[in-house]
C-alpha cells in the first residue's frame, strides 16, 4: 500500500475535547494501532513512524492526551492531566471507542497499543490494573518504546524533592512546575533537537498532581505493585541503551522480572540510542521493527504464538 488517508478531528471524554489524528491505509487494515505519546509530547511528533505503519496496511489512531499539544485550549490546561484515574480512563475510553468498538469492516483487525516514555508507563499500568481486563482481553499486542519506569541517571531529582512534590500535591494538585528536559537528552539527531526547541507545543509544564501521579505508577511497575495481568498476549519493549530520560536499567529489571514471562514476548536493545527511537538516527530501523512485529501477528494470528525473543 502506497497512498494513505490522515484525519484529524476530537474525541469528547468526560466533558473535555481531546484532538485526534489517524493515519489510515487506503484499502482495509490489517491491523489498527493507538499510539500514546509522551511527556511534554504530541501525536505530531513521531515523524514518518506513523505514515510509514499506515502505508504497510497498519491504521494508526493516536490523540493529544489532557494537558498536552493541540487539546490544550488555553494556557491554564498545560499539563492538567489529572490523576492516574483519569489518565487511565481518558485512554481506556479512546481505546473502546476508535479501536474495539465494533463495526461489520473491521471486526477481525486486531488491535495493539503503542505508549512511548510517559506514555509507555500509562499503557503498562493500564495493561496491569483489574479494572481495564475487558481490554486487556481484546488486545493482540503491547509495544513499549522507551516507557517511563524511572529517570535516567542525568535527571534523576533528588528523593526529598520527590516526597516534598507527592506532599505538596495533596495540597495544590493544580499548581504547575515547567521542568524543560535538554533536547539532546532525547535525540541524537541536530534537527531534531532544533525542532525540539523551537515546537510551541511543546511546554514541558506538569501540575504537582500529574507529576507524582507519573512517578507513582513508574515506581508501582518497577517494584512489581503493578504487574501485568494474565490475559496480555503479546509485549515489545524497545529501548536505547545511550536514554538519558528514562531508565534503561529500570525496564530491564522489569523485563526480568516481568516482561519476560510473557509467552510471546520480545526486548531489543538499541545500542547507543537515545530516548526518542522514533526521531534518532536510524530510526527506519525501528520503523521496520514495530511494522514487522505487528503484521507478523496480524497476517497469521491464529491461536499460536510466534516464537518468543530477547
């Protein structure tokens, strides 16, 4: 496939307007993707990851989660994300409604679900909480570039200034903090890091509430508090080995210790990478790797499981 179709447009979720995009194939999918972004993020910023999934028959479904990109309506919505609850909720609802909700065309795509940094943890917690099981169920494959699990030596904050923040949340969840990470910590490439720089939706504003929400769940996976329910069928993780925002040793050990359990499971290592796979030089490569990955559960999905690897 050649040609694709993107659309732009909103998703309603509790109250609040959320902007979408898609980038479709021009025939039927042969599998449909949510993709979740990241932390000062938005679905724009993946360069061609998802024109590339779309004209090899994957449909891409991606939106800018509360707080971020274009769903901020005005300045006072920067990083208002809300608590886990209603991060969780916000990417449940867009999962039911533009990825599972059935319709005659596409009853048997599969479906799979790609969260990067900020947006990896969110997809790992859902795909660990009781509560979001119906989904769960319905999902053929779980995809991890570089999930928050934990900060990278370079920015690891201090242990009392992260106690004080889960204190003072409690207090004035609302109150914001601009917390700017280098643009070469996230990208080898000079014109990615200008583009980094220059992006105006790019604030890297987050409310105490949001900030320790997104600590709370890294450190609930990592320490095994979360852990992935039984019913999750397949996982990638993908990570640089040269991340200097999240912790590669971090989703290692998790990995180890969860990951890997999976039957059909699969961790590639990108040596000398940095955070943003989807942006670094090279990044065709991982292009390749997710298109692969997912097709070569879609085209053959039929109860067996491809083999499993490190």
């Amino acid at each position: 496939m050649g040609d694709i179709n993107i659309v732009e447009g909103t998703f309603e979720v509790n109250g609040v307007s959320l902007h979408t995009k898609s980038w479709l194939p021009s025939g039927p999918p042969k599998a449909k993707l949510v993709a979740v972004h990241g932390f000062s993020d938005h679905i724009d910023r993946y360069y061609d990851l998802f024109p590339s999934l779309a004209r090899r028959g994957i449909a891409v479904l991606g939106f800018d989660q509360r707080g971020w990109g274009k769903s901020v309506r005005r300045p006072s919505d920067r990083g208002r994300t809300g608590p886990t609850a209603t991060v969780l909720a916000d990417l449940a609802a867009f999962i039911r409604e533009k990825a599972l909700k059935s319709s005659s065309s596409d009853d048997d795509v599969p479906v799979f679900v790609l969260g990067h940094s900020m947006g990896g943890g969110e997809v790992l917690a859902l795909a660990s909480t009781p509560a979001f099981d119906d989904i769960v169920a319905k999902v053929r494959g779980w995809i991890l570039e570089a999930p928050f699990l934990g900060f990278a030596p370079a920015v690891q904050p201090h242990r009392l200034t992260i106690v004080s923040g889960r204190l003072a949340a409690r207090v004035v969840p609302n109150f914001t903090l601009v917390r700017p990470v280098p643009p070469e910590h996230l990208c080898r490439d000079p014109a990615v890091q200008a583009s980094l720089a220059s992006d105006p939706l790019l604030h890297y504003t987050g409310t105490l509430e949001g900030l320790s929400g997104m600590i709370d769940r890294a450190e609930a996976l990592a320490s095994g508090k979360l852990r992935l329910r039984p019913r999750v069928r397949s996982v990638f993780v993908a990570h640089g080995t040269a991340d200097m925002v999240t912790s590669y040793e971090r989703v290692k050990q998790w990995w180890e210790q969860q990951g890997k359990k999976v039957e059909d499971g699969k961790f590639k290592s990108y040596e000398g990478w940095a955070h943003q796979l989807h942006a670094d030089p090279g990044k065709e490569e991982f292009y390749q790797d997710v298109g692969d990955w997912i097709l070569e559960r879609a085209d053959g999905d039929d109860g067996r499981r491809p083999e499993a690897k490190l």
